[in-house]
C-alpha cells in the first residue's frame, strides 16, 4: 500500500479546504471538512474523474502526435 507524504498540504481544488488522507473499503482516499472524497490510485491523488482524464489524454494525442519533447 502506497502512503501520501505529509508535506506538501494537499487541499481542495476546488474549495482549498485542507485534506486529509483516509482509508476506507475501497482504499486511500483524501477528504475535506465538507466531505469532498478524491481517491489515491497507486499513490497519486486523482482530482479528475477518470473518464475526464482519458478524454482529454485522447483527445491530446491526436491533436498533437507529431508534436516532440
């Protein structure tokens, strides 16, 4: 099991109420004072909902395929 660092202070993106990390059945999660959940997947908290992310990484990647670092 993966445990966040306590440092930086991980707070809301969307209220910037501090979060705290937490776990419960379906496993590590942060949450805030007013009961935002925001799960932790292999470590890394995920502020965006999965099929957001896909999107966006999708849509990225055939716009910008020829595009090099």
């Amino acid at each position: 099991m993966h445990s966040l660092p306590p440092w930086p202070a991980w707070v809301s993106p969307h209220t910037q109420q501090p979060l705290v990390a937490e776990t419960d059945a379906a496993g590590e999660v942060l949450t805030s004072p007013s009961g935002e959940r925001y799960p932790v997947v292999r470590g890394i908290p995920r502020f965006v909902s999965g099929d957001a992310y896909s999107e966006n990484f999708g849509f990225q990647w055939n716009r910008l395929k020829k595009t090099q670092l």
